[in-house]
C-alpha cells in the first residue's frame, strides 16, 4: 500500500503539472461538505492512505503533508509511515497549519489548486487571502485526483424513504412554511440547502449513501416561490416521487443545480452559509444577485429538537441502553471462557442493538481499546488488528446506534480487573469532569466554549487533559455529529439553547497504556427565571451504568455521589421493564448505591 500511495502522489504531480500549478490541496470532503463521505469522495484516503474522517493533504512539486486532530495523531502516524507525506498535528504548537506550510514551500507566483466543489466558500476565501498576502495565487482547479482514479467507485444509486410522521413529527410542508419565513426574517428570498443532514430534516427523507449515517446525495432549493429537491431519478421510488409533487415540490436531476442557478432572477436575496456551501456553488450564482451570508435555516432548526423528539430520544436511549446491558452480562460472562477480541466486542455491540424495535444501523463504527489501544482516540478495529481481551486493566468501548426514534452514542470504559491506586484516580477524575457539565446551570447565551471549563478543571488539578473537545450536537435519526453548536475550548459563536442534544465526553490517555473516557448524551432544558435572567441545565438522556469497581469515592464530594447514585436509580427504574429477569438481576447489582 506504501508504493502504491507514492505512485498516486506521483501521478498527482504529473497531473499539476499539466495543469499548472505547483501545489494541490485535498480537503478531504465532498460536495455537500460532509464528515462522513460515500465511497466515491473518499479523496483523502485514496492520496494518503490516511483512514481517519478527519484531516487534509497537501501535495506540492516536492512534499506532501497531511493535517489531522488529536484523535487521530497514533493512526496517522502508522498509516503514513513509509508514503512520504509528513505528518501535521493541528492545534498543536511548533507545526504549520495549512496556508503556513504553503508559504513555506511554495514562492510569490506560484499557484496552489483545490477541487472547488470540495471547499466551503469561507474556506476558499480565506486561504486565497491569506495565500495572496504572500504572492501565492489559490486556483479552482477542478478534482484532479479523479483523473488518476481509475477503479474509482460509482455514486450511490440507492433509493430514499420517508421518515414515518409518528417519528418525524412534523410534515414537510410545514417545516419548509417554517424556512421560508425565517428567510424572510433575515431579508432573504431563497436558500440552497446543501449539508445532506439538513436536507434529510427538511422533507423528512432518508437514505443509505453514506455508511452509518441514513442521509442522501442531493441539494434542494427552498422559497416561498418554489421549492426543488435535485437528487439522481434512482434514487426516489416512483411513489414518493408522486407523493412529494403532490405537495408541490419540484424534481430536478441531481447534476442540474449549476444550470438552475445561473437563470435565478438577477433580483433574488440569497441566504448563502458560507460554512456549508461549496466555492463551485458560490460562483454559480448570478453576480447580480444579493448573497445574504448566515448560518443555513434548517441547521438552526432542527438543532433545536421538539418535545415529541425529545421523547422519542428518551425511548431510543431506553432500547439502546438494554442493548447495553445485554453486552456488560455477555462480556461479564464469557471472557477467557471464549475468545474474545476487540473486533469480537465491536461485532457484540451491534448484536445486542440489532434485537431492539426500529433499529436501522450503527451511528459510527464502535471504538473499541483495551489497554493501550485505549490511548487511540480513535481507533479504528479491525479482525486483523483487534487486541485478544483478557480480565486485565481498562476496556473502552465507544458506540452509538440509528434507530427510527433517535441517534445514541455512548462511551463507558470498565475495569476488568483489579485496579491500581492511579488507574483508580484517572476514571474518577474523568468521571467528575462528566458530572460537573452534567449539573452545569447556565444562563441564556452561553456558548459551548464558557462550559468546556467546567469538564477539564479537576482534570488540571491533576495535571490531566484532553486533546479533543468535550461535546457535539447529535442529530435526530440524522448525524451523531451535528452543529451547529459544541463544546470545545475552541471559540463557537453559536449559543447553548434549550432542546439542544448534546454528548458530554471528557476523557485522558495514557499513552502506551490505557484510555478513559465516559460518555453520555444529555438535552439542554429551562430550569429557572429570577431577576437574572432566564437560566438552562443539561438532563441526562444516557441510560447506562458507570462501572463503580474503577471509582476512588474518596475522590467524588457528596453532589457527586448523590447524582451518581440518583443516575443509577434511573437507569435502574428505567431499563427493567425491558429485561428478562436474570439481565433485570444482574443490573441491580451494577446500579448499587456507592
């Protein structure tokens, strides 16, 4: 795979040359500016050989480099190793980021090239500004790796459903009257809808395009005058087809949206997130259209959930946690009786949720590390890979589901033996980071990076942290990454609201040794009005026991042990109805007041 990567970047170089330019930046995303990608846009591994979901490449005439986070820095490292691309830690000090390493090896006049379809419009601007500062020309340049691509995938063809109104709860006419007048709000006609989440909410669809998130290719336009969904004829059966023009929307094939917006009257206000639109996108508009920039309508939307999804979340973390407890029992009582790997526990965690009513698939690939795999943000298990598990030190397992009612996404780590007086010190320091978010109260206005603080502080007090952030937006049946909002120490202008769904996951790694980190999802609700203003909490939707075997009580302060106690009663209280009797015995004793 090593030689293979070197010729790809060869013949990448041949390809720049052709069409003159000295750099080629590989943002490693697709049209819609996903996370996640479909086979076909996954450009990133197929120049690198960089797996991770995360990160960019640069290639120049004489060196490669790939950009990635904190998660990936040990996966990053084994898979380049031998291609020749370098390695740049983001964030991190004492490496470049991007238009840095540019200047640094390119000179005034020489051009830098990127696929314009797969960069966001604030993203070309400011890398062209920042490059033009030091001569450096940024071209669109078109997807050069497609040239030397040969075996390269197909899109997806598979066709949409609809998300069933007693899940969605509310129909598409009146979520698409709801954008239409919040664009009239901010002084806009229309919006194009490209993030693929977004859509999916919007009219109530969903697809299987992407691996593990129930999203589709397509862009949409909505206005009071009209609204089009362009998507490939495939993919939308007959009589939804039928269905959704009934209603009034408007079918146009997916590859025709360019054609569209260059005969948009000349007069429209476009409400454009610059974020989540791509540059192709931006430069397809007439010059004499208004371009109003602002966050995309639906992503604020539907990051607000409603009570009825609020409720069904409450069911589908119910479902996912009996799910959970089923696979506790299975590992209590079958390791070192059978074998049992990392990927055999990875393979568990799917059974387990697969019995459960209205399950459609996984919402990542579970993470799997025991021991020093454990140190691996994000480690990525495989049959070939996976660590033999044995009753010594730290599990980590980290999974989530997409069911009809709900995402979830869960960590719990456990002690499979006896643990030392550090190991002991690590959990509960991690643990107390949870709560202390957990019973965060707030009042309106406040951004994800205020909070942050709140699940590092006993970590620093022990010289511990975490290069991550320590919460994301989860959708509903939707993405288990949703913005717009975190929580993360890095700035976000976006406020914490009530209906927020939020993970809640601070952790540490020990590198070479273990991982810890607890998770849980929690929803922003209102808790008070005074004189102050009105103030927020988070309540706790996770349905999961925490392992007290790894807990040090002396380090926990009775509101601590109060909500962990409380926590149990409910997990108790809520997850019996759903068990046999001897799964109804067994977490009785894993919920047991500390």
């Amino acid at each position: 795979m090593k030689e293979l990567i070197k010729e790809r970047i060869s013949a990448l170089r041949s390809e720049m040359q052709a069409a003159g330019i000295d750099a080629y930046l590989v943002y490693g995303t697709d049209p819609h500016l996903s996370e996640y990608l479909p086979a076909y846009w996954q450009t990133r591994p197929f120049i690198s050989g960089f797996t991770g979901s995360a990160g960019m490449v640069i290639v120049s005439n004489r060196k490669a480099a790939l950009w990635t986070d904190s998660r990936y820095f040990l996966q990053a490292e084994e898979e380049l190793s031998g291609t020749g691309i370098e390695l740049v830690k983001m964030r991190t000090p004492g490496y470049p980021d991007p238009a840095e390493w540019l200047k640094l090896n390119l000179k005034a006049g020489e051009q830098a090239g990127t696929d314009e379809s797969c960069i966001s419009v604030s993203q070309f601007r400011s890398m062209q500004n920042t490059l033009g500062q030091s001569g450096i020309i940024l071209k669109e340049s078109g997807d050069l790796t497609g040239k030397i691509w040969t075996d390269r995938p197909p899109l997806p063809d598979t066709e949409i459903y609809e998300h069933d109104i007693r899940f969605a709860g509310t129909d598409r006419q009146t979520k698409i009257a709801t954008i239409c007048s919040e664009l009239e709000k901010s002084g806009a006609d229309l919006q194009i809808i490209t993030a693929l989440d977004d859509l999916a909410w919007t009219f109530n669809l969903r697809g299987t395009d992407v691996e593990c998130n129930p999203v589709f290719l397509a862009y949409a336009i909505v206005s009071k005058k009209e609204t089009t969904l362009f998507i490939a004829g495939p993919k939308l059966p007959l009589e939804l087809k039928n269905k959704l023009e009934a209603e009034g929307i408007h079918i146009r094939n997916y590859t025709s949206l360019a054609d569209y917006l260059k005969q948009i009257d000349p007069t429209t206000r476009i409400l454009l997130d610059s974020d989540r639109t791509n540059q192709a996108i931006r430069k397809n508009i007439p010059e004499n259209c208004t371009v109003i920039e602002g966050l995309s309508v639906p992503c604020r939307l539907k990051a607000i959930k409603s009570e009825a999804e609020i409720s069904h979340f409450r069911q589908a973390m119910r479902k996912d946690g009996a799910a959970m407890v089923e696979f506790l029992y299975w590992l209590e009582n079958n390791l070192e009786k059978v074998p049992i790997t990392e990927y055999t526990v990875a393979e568990k965690l799917t059974e387990f949720r697969e019995k459960q009513p209205d399950f459609k698939g996984i919402s990542f690939f579970p993470i799997v590390g025991y021991k020093e795999h454990g140190a691996i943000v994000h480690f990525h298990v495989s049959e070939d890979n996976g660590l033999p598990i044995k009753k010594d030190g730290f599990l980590l397992f980290d999974s989530g589901g997409q069911y009809l009612d709900g995402t979830t996404d869960i960590t719990r780590t456990i002690a499979l033996s006896e643990l030392t007086t550090r190991q002991k010190t690590d959990f509960t320091v991690v643990l107390k980071g949870m709560i202390s978010l957990t019973l965060a109260k707030f009042p309106t206005n406040t951004r994800g990076y205020h909070l942050d603080i709140l699940a590092r502080k006993d970590m620093w007090q022990h010289g511990l942290n975490y290069g991550h952030g320590t919460g994301h937006g989860v959708g509903y049946f939707l993405n288990v990454h949703e913005g717009p909002m975190s929580i993360r120490q890095e700035f976000n202008d976006r406020v914490i609201e009530a209906g927020m769904v939020m993970s809640n996951e601070p952790a540490m790694y020990r590198l070479g040794e273990y991982g810890l980190r607890t998770e849980n999802m929690m929803v922003c609700v209102k808790d008070e009005t005074t004189e102050f203003g009105e103030f927020l909490r988070f309540d706790t939707l996770t349905l999961c026991p925490i392992d007290t075997k790894a807990i040090d009580k002396q380090l926990l302060n009775p509101e601590e042990v109060e909500w962990l106690n409380n926590y149990h009663q409910k997990v108790f209280e809520e997850l019996a109805p759903l068990l046999n009797n001897e799964l109804v015995t067994y977490l009785k004793t894993l919920t047991q007041p500390i």
